[in-house]
C-alpha cells in the first residue's frame, strides 16, 4: 500500500466532518473519469455526473444503504435510493443490455432494503470482456438538481470499502 492509498484510507471515513454524503464503490477496480467513457450518454453526463470504474471482481454491491430502485430485466444495471435521498445509478459496461442477461446474476430484488456492501449483481468478467464494447461501469446521480456539489476520487478501490464520490446536497 503506497502513501497515497494510506492518505486516501485515512480520509475516505464513512463520517465524514464535512457534511457530505459518501458513495463507496460498488465494484472493485480503477476509478475512471465519466467523460472517458466510450458511450456519449453518460460522457456528456446526460443521465447525471458520476464517476466509472474498470472492473476487476465479480460482483457489484450496494454503494451506499438505501432501496434498490430498478433493476434491469438483463441484470447489467441498477438504481439505488440512498438513505438521505441521493439517486444513483449503476450501469455494467457500454452496450451490455445486447447480452440479454448472459454473463449477470440478479441476487437482489427491487425495493429492497439494503445496507452499503451488500450484493446486488453477479457477473462473469472474463465473459464480459470478451463480449462488450466495453466494460467501463459508470456510476452517476441521476438527481444533480438536488447536489450542489460532487467530489470525485482516483485510484484502485475495492468494493464497499473505498469511496467514489463526496457528494454534498
């Protein structure tokens, strides 16, 4: 572990004193800047500002406690409600809906009360890879109009443990 993820440990705390609201990862992997992902939908932010990550694991989990919202019939995708109002919005790679659910594992339902970490979606990566554009993960708030501000992270994270985002409403 290197300086900068020991800074970036120590910072990353779920209270956080200033007030924000943190998004931790729902999959582990590289972060990646929104506008870098091959898809103009989300690189122009069209659906709302967020971050994206290159997966490296097998699952996408839950970045904060709140309600699932939807969930895709295909399985690559979903919403989740956080606690204090947030909306977010997790999206497995660019044009993944064409699989029609090959290579995704629905483990939670919609409506469901889940708390940060807990399983949503699994995937098969190494299928995925080989099938898709790409399988960048854009994670975006699809409610900006209720954020004044969001601060975004860099680096490898792990799921449920790093955060994302800093997100100030």
């Amino acid at each position: 572990m290197g300086l900068f993820d020991k800074l970036k440990k120590m910072v990353s705390d779920d209270t956080n004193d200033t007030g924000g609201i943190d998004i931790f990862a729902p999959l582990s992997g590289e972060l990646v800047a929104i506008e870098d992902v091959p898809d103009v939908v989300f690189a122009e932010k069209i659906v709302g500002d967020g971050i994206a990550i290159k997966p490296s694991g097998n699952k996408m989990v839950a970045p904060c406690d709140g309600t699932i919202g939807k969930i895709f019939e295909t399985n690559h995708a979903f919403s989740i409600e956080s606690d204090s109002g947030l909306e977010l919005f997790v999206h497995f790679g660019i044009d993944t809906v064409e699989l029609k659910g090959e290579g995704f594992t629905r483990i939670a339902q919609e409506g469901q009360q889940v708390k940060k970490g807990d399983t949503i979606i699994e995937f098969d990566l190494a299928l995925l890879e080989a099938k898709t554009k790409s399988t960048l993960t854009p994670v975006v708030i699809s409610n900006m109009d209720e954020v004044k501000q969001v601060s975004k992270l860099t680096g490898a994270v792990t799921l449920a443990e790093d955060v994302i985002m800093r997100v100030k409403k």
